[in-house]
C-alpha cells in the first residue's frame, strides 16, 4: 500500500555503472559503510585476487546509504557495484602495464588550479581546499589518491586515444555524408489501407474466430467502498487517528475477515458493479480495481481517498460484437492488421526487387509528392530514424520510412546534391572536431574489446552472495 502522506521511504537517487572506457571516480563525498573480517575472494582477474574486504571498501566509498542498498537488492544494486570494482581494478591494471606515474608535483599543480580552490584573482586559497575537505567529510590524502586515480585514467584514454587527428580528406567526407541535400519522391500509404467501415460482420466474426484465444475478454463483478476521513472519521482532515484506522482496516484484510464484515464495522457504503470489462472511457477507481484483479480483496491509495474492494467473479468470454464498444475495438485491431500485412508485402517487393519506378508511378499517379532534405538532420517531415536510413541509400533506392505520428510512407530516392565545406571555417573546424571524436571513439571500443580477451574475470558467486546476505 502506498501512502504517500504517511509514510516517506529512503531511495536511492541514482547509481551510475561504470564502464571501462569512463572515469571510474569522481569529486562525491563518502557515506557511512559497514565492517567485515571476511578476506574470501569475491573475483578474480587473472591472477589478482579481488577480496571481499577490497568490494567492501569500494562500497563504503560509494557513497551509498546501506538502507538504499537494502532496498535494492532486487534491483541488482550489488553485482552492479562489483561490475564498477572490477572495471576500476581492470584501469588500475592497465595503467601499471603502461607504467603510468603522476608525480607530487604535477599533483600539487592539479590541486592549485582547480577553480573550486581560486579566489577571485586566480590565486589559491588553502581555506577553500580545507573547507571542501571538511564538507566532504573527506581527508586530504584520501582526496589526492582519488584525483590521482582519475588523471592517471584520462591520461589512459589520453594514450590509447593519442593519434586520432584525421586527414582532411575524411573531414570533407562526413561533412558532404551529413549535410548533401536528397531529392527524394514519397506516396502516402494511409489512402491504400482499409478503414473501419470497409469490414463487414463476417469479416469481424472470422477474425474472432481465427483469434478466439487471444480476443477473450475478461469480465468481472466486484464490489469497492472510498473511505476517507468525512466518511469514517467525519472530519475533512487526515490525521494520525484517520491513517491508524487504514493500518486497522488492511490488517483486518491480511487476518482474511470479509469485505462484508468491514465496511459494515466502519460503516462504509459500497458500490456494486457487474460484467466490467476494462475500458479507457471508465472511471479510474475502476479501471485500477480491473489491473489488480488478481488479488480478490484489496485496498489501495486514490487521491483523497483509500479504496476497499472484491472482486466477486471473473469469467474469460468471446468478444460480444453487439457491443458497439467492442466491435470498435476490434475492428481497430483488423485495421492494424491490414496496414501491417500492406507494409510487409511492399518491403518484400523492395527486398526481392520487383519495387521499381514503373510499379512505383503506377502505384501512386498523382498522390506522388517530392521533397527536399537539407541535411541528416533534416526531420521536419520525417522522423530523425527515417531520415538517417534514407541517407544510407543509393540513388533510386526504396524504402518505407514514417514520420513523427507514425504514418508509413512509400520513397523513393532520387539524387543528392553536393554542398561544399569551406575551409578554415568554423563548420570545418566543428566538423574536424567531430571526425575526430569518431575516430577516438571507435579507438576506445576497439580498446574494450581488447580488455575483454586480455583479462579473464571470474566471479565467486558465494562470497557475492554473503555480501548480499548482509544487508537482507
């Protein structure tokens, strides 16, 4: 039962699972941590020992409250906290095999010009440094170790990235890939499918029939009563009293008294409904006492008011096509069905071939519109997805994209224009920049990779399961 008014829960507010090619550690301050005697190894990596104590120090560092773990057990808070101890201990290893060293001096450097520590003429100030510290509940040599680990990685990704200034030539290519202009003629599919009204009844009843298992319905009768504090308390205020009499009221419910013999204690009135199935037009208290059906009686929170209910009867039936609502209902459906099996045999077309200009003309006539894209990015029209695919294809090409209200469109592409890239501009130099950061990026995916065959991770599923075990 969720009480937003009376009862606060701690959550945690968001973990970040570190990768190998990210920064393992940060400028966070520490939470309070637990204590354990346990040297088991939790992991190994070829032959170095990751020790339960190494993951239990990792995280006490974590800054993550031992209630926000508890309450996330589930989630997989733990092996992602491991997954983080193991990508940071694979850096530490990697930076050993390069024989990476940051001296004291280019350290104490680092530190003076960090611009949380600078006074208003740029020059540092102790007192900021200790003041931070202090805030941080952190000590200086713990800080200095944590800054030193983050610049011995970044000048990791530094060397592994180092070389990746691209000729020009690549340059020039991806600016004309991204912003040449494409010509290209596209048919709207909406007037070729068929609407509701050309589906006659024996069209909705065979394909029921052909879909009897999946259309059943699900019908229930139930009965509910609101209760808030005018109706059991008589007052307009939820107080301590109104919220101990819900605790009363839920813990009758898990004792297993009826739905009956409560609302006649608290003198509650109830509403009875029959033959429900779920509709986006009902009331909402309906609607959610239809998605919790499973559970016979039961109370939830609604707004100003907490809501008893039992479900009285649930019974599976065939979708009743008098009723206007369902019949709607599955007709939107056969619709949808259409349109899919319309699209999928004019991809197999364009798959096999058999899409040319002569079928393409002959299909749209005059209902063929042309367009203009200025660039890749270009989706006034067309969704951002759609437009990047139309800029992977030849000349001539076919394909079906939509746009952002998931209309489907039948195009064609029929040329692209050029448009030149001025050097020494600022869009050279951005695309520059750009083209660059490709490169260093796919470098350091290749680089992930490596790591995963250089480095053979074994995990002792056990000692993770004590570390779990001590926050059940």
């Amino acid at each position: 039962m969720n009480i937003a008014k009376y009862l606060n829960k701690n959550k945690i507010a968001g973990i970040i699972l570190i990768f190998v090619i990210i920064i393992a550690f940060g400028f966070g301050g520490f939470g309070g941590g637990f204590m354990s005697n346990n040297q088991n190894n939790i992991a190994k990596i070829n032959k170095i020992n990751v020790t339960t104590q190494d993951f239990i120090n990792y995280i006490n560092k974590s800054g993550i409250s031992q209630q926000a773990i508890k309450d996330n057990l589930n989630n997989n808070i733990i092996e992602e906290l491991l997954s983080g101890l193991i990508s940071a201990t694979l850096l530490n290893l990697e930076i050993e095999d390069f024989n990476m060293m940051l001296s004291k001096n280019s350290l104490s450097k680092k530190i003076k010009l960090n611009n949380n520590f600078l006074d208003e003429n740029g020059v540092f100030q102790r007192i900021k440094y200790e003041k931070f510290l202090l805030e941080n509940n952190m000590s200086a040599p713990i800080f200095e170790q944590r800054l030193k680990e983050r610049e011995l990685q970044k000048k990791l990704f530094d060397f592994i990235g180092a070389g990746t200034i691209s000729p020009e030539f690549f340059t020039k290519k991806l600016f004309e890939n991204e912003n040449k202009k494409l010509e290209l003629s596209f048919i709207d599919l909406d007037k070729f499918y068929k609407k509701n009204k050309d589906f006659s009844n024996t069209d909705i009843k065979n394909f029921i029939n052909e879909n009897e298992d999946q259309l059943k319905v699900e019908y229930i009768d139930f009965k509910y009563a609101s209760i808030n504090p005018k109706n059991l308390l008589g007052i307009d205020e939820f107080n301590q009293i109104f919220f101990d009499k819900i605790d009363e009221i839920e813990n009758k419910i898990l004792n297993g008294e009826s739905f009956e013999q409560i609302i006649s204690e608290f003198n509650l009135d109830s509403i009875n409904i029959n033959d429900y199935k779920y509709s986006k037009d009902s009331n909402k208290i309906e609607k959610k006492i239809y998605e919790l059906r499973s559970e016979k009686i039961d109370l939830f929170e609604d707004v100003e008011n907490f809501i008893i209910y039992k479900i009285e009867n649930l019974e599976e039936k065939t979708p009743d096509i008098n009723d206007k609502l369902i019949k709607d209902e599955i007709l939107d459906l056969i619709v949808q069905k259409n349109k899919f099996e319309y699209n999928k045999e004019l991809l197999d077309q364009i798959r096999n071939k058999k899409m040319d200009n002569n079928e393409f003309l002959k299909l749209g006539g005059d209902q063929i519109k042309f367009l203009t894209l200025n660039s890749i990015r270009d989706n006034k029209k067309f969704d951002i997805n759609s437009v990047q695919l139309l800029y992977t294809l030849p000349i001539n090409s076919f394909t079906l994209i939509s746009d952002e209200n998931k209309k489907v469109y039948l195009a064609k592409v029929k040329n692209y224009k050029d448009v030149k890239l001025k050097k020494n501009s600022d869009e050279f130099k951005s695309f520059i920049a750009k083209e660059n950061t490709n490169n260093r990026s796919f470098i350091l995916k290749s680089y992930d990779i490596l790591l995963n065959t250089k480095y053979k991770v074994d995990i002792n599923q056990k000692a993770l399961n004590n570390v779990k075990n001590l926050f059940q």
